[in-house]
C-alpha cells in the first residue's frame, strides 16, 4: 500500500527555513505570503500500515521537534490533480 | 488562503535519500518496505494562488529534477486525520 508521510517543525519550534522562503518570495515581488513552513515529504510502499507510526518514532521524524502526518492511500484524496 | 507544496524528484532522477532511508528502515527491522522516497512539504498561506506556479518555478521547486503538486486548501482533503 502506497502511504504518505508529512513532516512539519512542531508550531513552538522555530522555522528559520520557512522564515528564509517567506523573505526569499517578497524579495521576487510575491506579495501577500504569510506562514510559510517547510517540512518533508516521504512517500513509501508499506506492507503493513501499522508499522509507520513506528517508523516515523524511530527514523522518519524527531519527535521532539517535529510533528508528523500519516495519509494512507494517498491516491484516494483530492491532492492528486 | 492556505495552500500546500509537495515537491518530489522526478521519476527518473536518482533519489538517494530515498534509497539511504529505504535501506535504514530495512536495518531496524521494518520489512515489506519498498519505492521510498524523499521530498520537501512547503505550506504557505498566499492571498492570490494563482502566483503558485510562479513561486515553485522560480523559488520552490528545481523543475529541473524536481516534480511538484499544488494542493489548494489543503484543509478540505482528508489527508488530514
């Protein structure tokens, strides 16, 4: 089963790379950006779902300062055009 | 309006973060793992997302080697739980 994993800084934790982006854009003349956030993306074929949330405890995410987004079966939700 | 980026490397590129991590995954014991690969999560929110594309040619994304998917309020999707 295809899975997608979505990875963002926790909302306390500071974001110098979304802070980067965001001045980067207005820079280019991109008015009207606010809140942006980059994290990773990790897609995968998994036998047994169950294993990602342990997968992202143990390798995938730092807990600590990451949160973490587990979409199953990705193909089924409206984000693919 | 809250927008969301998911840029990945090309089919046809190398991904050896993918393959590093695919590789991990099978050394901690996680099995039935395959076509692993890792990519950036942008989300913004942007007044005019028309200016969406612009922002992922010219910034976000490489479109070189680098393949991306604008998801539009990605609250109305089921990705999240």
């Amino acid at each position: 089963m295809r899975a997608r994993i979505l990875i963002r800084p926790k909302a306390a934790i500071l974001d110098p790379q979304g802070q980067t982006v965001q001045r980067a854009l207005a820079a280019l003349g991109f008015d009207g950006v606010a809140n942006v956030h980059v994290g990773r993306l990790i897609e995968l074929d998994v036998d047994d779902p169950a294993q990602l949330e342990a997968m992202c405890e143990t390798l995938l995410a730092n807990p600590l300062i990451e949160e973490y987004e587990i979409v199953s079966d990705p193909s089924g939700d409206p984000t693919t055009p």
